[in-house]
C-alpha cells in the first residue's frame, strides 16, 4: 500500500496496490456468490474479510464499517499519473487530468 492523492477525498490516502486490490476483490466475490445461496454471509467468511482488511490497512484503518471508501481507493481504478501535477489521473481511460486541466496526448 502507498499513499496516492484521490480525487473524490481531495488528499493523499493509502492506496491499494494491484495484488491487494485483487485479494479484496475475490473475497468479495465468494462472499456475493454465497449469499446468492441462503442470503446472508457466513459468520467464517465474515471474520476472514475483517482479517484481510486488517492485514492489508494496517494501522492505517481497521474499521469494518469503512470498507466502502476502500472501493475508491484501490490504484488500478486510477488512471496514470499527471505528467503535469503528478496526481492520478480519474480513471484507467481518462485522457484529462481532473485537478489541474492537463490533456493526456
């Protein structure tokens, strides 16, 4: 994890990488398909998110209830870096930088 400036908190935030991005990810998806099943998510796999949230935030956040603004701050939903103020860019496809104006040729 490294500190990356998100556009939407207006400030730097620890960031997830690409594998810890991936890791997130699959756990959520193992726990959507197994509420598809009986509706609810199981007492286990709840307890192995908090874990993985835990091991990847660190002390930066270990509250549960903030995993919504982890979705936001996961790098491969950010575009390259401005080559003009350095922030990221809005999105993978974004061509104009959202802080500063600069255009991605």
């Amino acid at each position: 994890m490294k500190f990356y400036w998100c556009w939407k908190c207006k400030a730097e935030v620890p960031m997830l990488e690409e594998h810890e991005w991936e890791i997130v990810k699959g756990l959520e998806d193992e726990i959507y398909s197994e509420m598809k099943y009986d509706g609810r998510k199981s007492p286990i796999l709840h307890q192995k998110y908090k874990k993985v949230f835990h091991d990847i935030l660190g002390k930066f956040d270990t509250n549960i209830s903030s995993q919504c603004s982890i979705y936001h701050h996961a790098r491969p939903l950010y575009g390259t870096q401005c080559k003009n103020c350095g922030k990221p860019l809005k999105g993978p496809r974004a061509i104009i930088c959202f802080e500063c104006g600069w255009k991605k040729k």
